[in-house]
C-alpha cells in the first residue's frame, strides 16, 4: 500500500509504520521513548515548507514575496494536505484510536506530512521533492488563481498557527503622524510569545496583514533550515 501511495519501494519499513502510528495509542519505545509520528511529522513540514517555496521561487520569477507566501500557505494548509492524505488512502492506515470520522481531525494530513519525513529519511531529499510536486503540488492555473483572490495574511497564519499549536496574537500600537493629521498604525505578529513579523499601515487592518505578511515569510525561513 506505501509503495502504491509513494511510487517508492520502502528500504526501512519502520519509518512508514512509525509515520502512521498516532500519538493516541501511547505507544513506547523499550527505552520508553514516545513511537508515534510526531517527530516525522515535524521533519516532513520543514520540508514540505523548504520545497514548496523552492518551487514557488522558480516557477513564477515575476511574483513578490507576499504573492508567494499566499500560494505556499494554500499548498501546506490543513484542508488541503487533509484532503489528500484522504484521497491516497491514508486515512485508512493511520493507526489511532477509535474516532467516529478521520476525516473531520488533522490526523490525516499530519500523517502525510509524517509520510514525506519517512521518506526523506529512506530515500533523500531528490525523492521526497518528487513525491511532493507529484502528489502535493497544485497546478499552475490553481495557483495563479489563489493569486488573484483577496490577501489575508492574517487569517493564513493564525490558520498555520493552529495547525502547529502555536499561539499567534499582535499587538498593534497608534501612533501620530507629524507630516499629516492621520495617525500611523504599528503592529507586531507573535508566535509563540516571539515577535516574528512587524507592519506599519494608516489602518490598523493594514499594518496587522503586514506583519502577519513576514511572519509568514519568517516560520517559511525556520522551517527551511532543517535542509541547510
């Protein structure tokens, strides 16, 4: 079934069953590690991020980095990854404890991003950005559609922050603009109490989608350093 799925033939089957080993069978290791795939998981969306933006990079030159940050946010999203763990079955071989249906939880999607960490792992970096642009990417016209449709940046990280655990709030200060009579907007994007994004704007809506803006562009940096 994984190599139907991958294309791949497995070489260290363990890494599979650990990818679709939930954390709720609290399973453990003889040394009484966790066995679940949460530590593949984080290591397949660092790379699902790293490659995504790679490809976005080079496929469309003529787009700035807002553009691109809104196409890889709509690649990596829960809804999307839930939908095509689905569609390759996985929802299926993920070992969990009983639910009433899989598909409502971000079990499935996480045990894809779990998959892609195993194989990396078993078969490379040049396999697993196969797999990813075979089976994850959107086409072209998908992703110049998500281009034309209104930014809200903001609303892209506080749906990546969820996903991951991660608390996001800002904090937005006023502040008078000397040169005119209108006031000047500061804010700030926190994730996980550490400021990642900074945006100023004549509203407080436009500096919040600013600094949601590079904090989306900061956590895409972080998650690329695991390739480095």
């Amino acid at each position: 079934m994984i190599e139907r799925i991958t294309g791949l033939k497995p070489r260290d089957t363990r890494l599979y069953k650990q990818a679709l080993c939930h954390k709720s069978l609290m399973r453990k290791t003889e040394a009484g590690h966790p066995l679940n795939n949460e530590r593949l998981e984080y290591l397949g969306d660092a790379i699902l991020g790293a490659i995504v933006a790679d490809e976005l990079y080079k496929r469309f030159p003529e787009k700035d980095e807002g553009a691109l940050t809104k196409m890889r946010a709509r690649i990596v999203n829960r809804n999307h990854l839930n939908r095509l763990a689905m569609e390759m079955g996985l929802g299926q071989l993920i070992q969990t404890q009983p639910l009433s249906d899989i598909a409502q939880t971000h079990i499935p999607g996480d045990g894809l991003e779990a998959l892609i960490g195993a194989i990396y792992l078993d078969h490379g970096y040049r396999k697993a950005r196969k797999f990813i642009l075979k089976r994850v990417f959107l086409p072209n016209q998908q992703l110049e559609h998500v281009f034309k449709k209104d930014s809200n940046f903001k609303s892209i990280l506080i749906e990546w922050g969820q996903k991951r655990r991660c608390d996001i709030h800002f904090v937005t200060e006023e502040y008078p603009d000397f040169d005119c009579c209108e006031p000047v907007f500061i804010a700030q994007a926190y994730v996980n109490k550490q400021a990642m994004g900074e945006g100023k704007g004549s509203t407080k809506k436009e500096a919040q989608q600013k600094a949601a803006c590079e904090a989306l562009e900061r956590v895409s940096q972080e998650a690329g350093k695991v390739l480095s």
